[in-house]
C-alpha cells in the first residue's frame, strides 16, 4: 500500500473537491490544524459520515495512508458563487451541489437585494430549479412521501423516527461528532445499509432555526438508541438548552405494522396521494417543515416574510437540506415502480379499446352479411 501523503493543492485534491472538504472536516473534527496530517481511515469515516456507504467510501478515497489538511478556507457558502458574467457556478461536491443552490449574500459579496435580484432574475429565465421554489418543496416533500410507501409495501414492520434539535445558533447544528454518533448507532443496529432519511433546518416565526433528522429504519427500534444524539448535539451546541431538549420531546419513535398504515384526517395529501399509497405521519411532519411549501407563488420572494429572510441568511451558505441513506434510491424505486404500473394500465386500457372496435367490427360485418 503507499505510504504517500496527500499535499493539499495537489493534482488529486484539486481535481476532486470532495476528498479536499473530506479531509478539512475529518481534520476539524479531529481537532488538527491546517498542515497536519491524518490517516485514510478517518477520512473514510468522514465520508461514511456524510452519507457514503462503507463500500462507496472505499472506492472514493485514494489508497494512500496520510492526508495533509489543507487550509480550512471557507467551508459554508461556496457552494455557490457568482462568476464575472453574474451567472451561478456549481463547485463539484456530490452530496451537496445538488441540494444546496444557495448564493453568497454576505456583506462582502452580496446583500438581501442581490439575494433578490438573483431570484427574479431565475423567474424571467424561467428556470425554477433552484432550492428557493416552491416546486423544489413539493419534490423533496413527494420524495419524502415515496420512501414512505416505500418502506410499508417492502417491510411487514418498520420504525419512523424524528429528532429535534433546538439552537438559537444555525452553526450549532449537525456537528460532525453527531453524525459520527448517527453512523455507529445505525451500524450496531444492522441498518446502515438500509435505512433511509433526511436532514433538514427551517425557521421559526421568532425567526430562530431549529433541525429535524427524519430516518425510516426496517424492524422494531426502542428511542432510547438515540438519546446519545441528543447528548452529544447539547455537548458540542454552545447555545442549545438542555431544557428544551428532554429525550420524550426530542426523539419520537414509532413501530408501524405495514398492513396498519392508513392515511388519517389530521393528514393533508392530495388525490395522487390516495391511488399511491398510504404514508405515516413521519412524511407529513417532513412536508411541515419544508418552508418553500409555505411560498403563495413559485418562489421564496411569495413566501411569509419570516420565511424569506430565514432564506437570504440561510444562503450565507448553511445546509438546510441534506439526504440521508438510501433516500434518493428508495424514492426513485418507488416512481419508477409506480410508473410501471401506469404503463401496463394503460397497455389493458388501449387492449382493451382495440378488442372493443374489433368486436364492434365484426357486428357491423357480420350485420351486413345478414
């Protein structure tokens, strides 16, 4: 195996952003300095963490056994940046290009009217496919609604959970110590390889943040394996309360029989909904803290005031929405799935209406013989 150590700025950090921010997290965490050095095994770790599977991380991270940490830089909010032209740039992080389409709004490079500008100028391109669209709500929102069907018609039992974190700090929220702490209990559950969920942040009307976690897990599952999240999130939040994060508030769990899934009346679900399948309330709490679902028009500029300056501030460059295991696997099955099945509906129904006016053919035929 090589013994090499990974420069920071060299060809194979460069070429691929993802090991340069694997290497910077595992080294914050670690508590190492911009210099020093850390072994491949963490920064597997710190790819496992941040939602690879064990054999996706492997294959990710060059086989070599030293990483040095380049300079931590800015780790929140270049995501995305403007270019020279004013356009948008998308830098090449897998897991989070795609869901964070937030621009840089600080007082150095932009402010809430630039935010603003931004998001009208999308509107006249008519390009609606940034996080900041009511349409983007309703995806992530039916996403969350298919990995629920997904787990009732794949398991006889399965477990629903919702954490809660509370901060008046957004930067308080998902410390890698945590996610470190979800992937162990996950594992010694066995279900690492097979749960799905989802991470998200958003506003309250006093204009604080507060963060769900959502995870869908096969089998029966007791809360109290997760009261170390909690623990941990109070360790390392400096403005979180322990008051108001009491286990039976903070974590929820539910045991579902599959076949005892029902849509109930306290949930609202359309009528796609009722042809596609029942879901737990886990989903509708998910739909409930997608705040674009709050948007009047197509876009945050539509949405509550609170809501849209939670926006411009969340595009400081924070993660407000993060996919967790096989949430995008289990979503995309279950359309396709469902698409299938469309397909072959439609395939009896045109039979169908073949065999029709060939019957009604051969009556008129057999008519003009008589």
């Amino acid at each position: 195996m090589s013994t090499s150590t990974q420069q920071p700025g060299s060809a194979g950090v460069e070429s691929n952003d993802v090991i340069n921010r694997l290497v910077r997290a595992a080294g914050s965490y670690l508590g190492e300095q911009a210099g020093g050095e850390i072994s491949r095994r963490e920064v597997v770790l710190q790819a496992e963490a941040n939602g690879y599977s064990e054999k996706d991380a492997q294959q990710l991270v060059p086989q070599q056994s030293t990483f040095t940490i380049p300079e931590q830089g800015v780790l929140f909010g270049e995501l995305w940046a403007y270019n020279q032209k004013g356009s948008i740039i998308e830098d090449g992080f897998a897991h989070h290009s795609e869901e964070n389409r937030s621009i840089i709004v600080d007082s150095a490079q932009g402010t809430q009217e630039k935010f603003e500008k931004w998001i009208q100028s999308r509107i006249l391109a008519d390009d609606y496919s940034h996080t900041y669209t009511r349409r983007e709500g309703r995806k992530r929102f039916a996403k969350g609604k298919d990995v629920d069907r997904y787990f009732t018609q794949t398991y006889e039992e399965f477990t629903t959970v919702l954490i809660t974190y509370t901060s008046e700090n957004p930067a308080d929220y998902f410390p890698q110590a945590v996610t470190r702490k979800r992937r162990r209990i996950l594992k010694g559950l066995d279900a690492w390889d097979d749960f799905a969920g989802c991470a998200t942040l958003a506003p309250k009307k006093n204009g604080n943040t507060h963060a769900h976690e959502f995870y869908w897990i096969p089998g029966p599952v007791e809360a109290d394996k997760f009261h170390g999240l909690v623990d941990l999130f109070l360790k390392h939040a400096d403005e979180a309360e322990d008051s108001e994060h009491p286990y039976d508030e903070a974590v929820k769990v539910r045991v579902h029989q599959s076949r005892e899934v029902r849509q109930n009346n306290s949930q609202e679900f359309s009528s796609d909904d009722s042809v596609r399948g029942n879901t737990t309330c886990l989903s509708q709490e998910l739909g409930a803290n997608l705040p674009m679902l709050e948007c009047r028009g197509s876009t945050v500029l539509d949405a509550p005031t609170y809501i849209g300056e939670w926006a411009e501030e969340m595009g400081k460059g924070a993660t407000r929405f993060k996919r967790l295991g096989k949430w995008e696997e289990y979503a995309s099955k279950q359309r396709e799935s469902r698409e299938v099945i469309q397909h072959l509906q439609k395939g009896v129904r045109f039979g169908s209406a073949i065999r029709g006016v060939v019957d009604s053919a051969q009556g008129l035929h057999l008519d003009a013989s008589w």
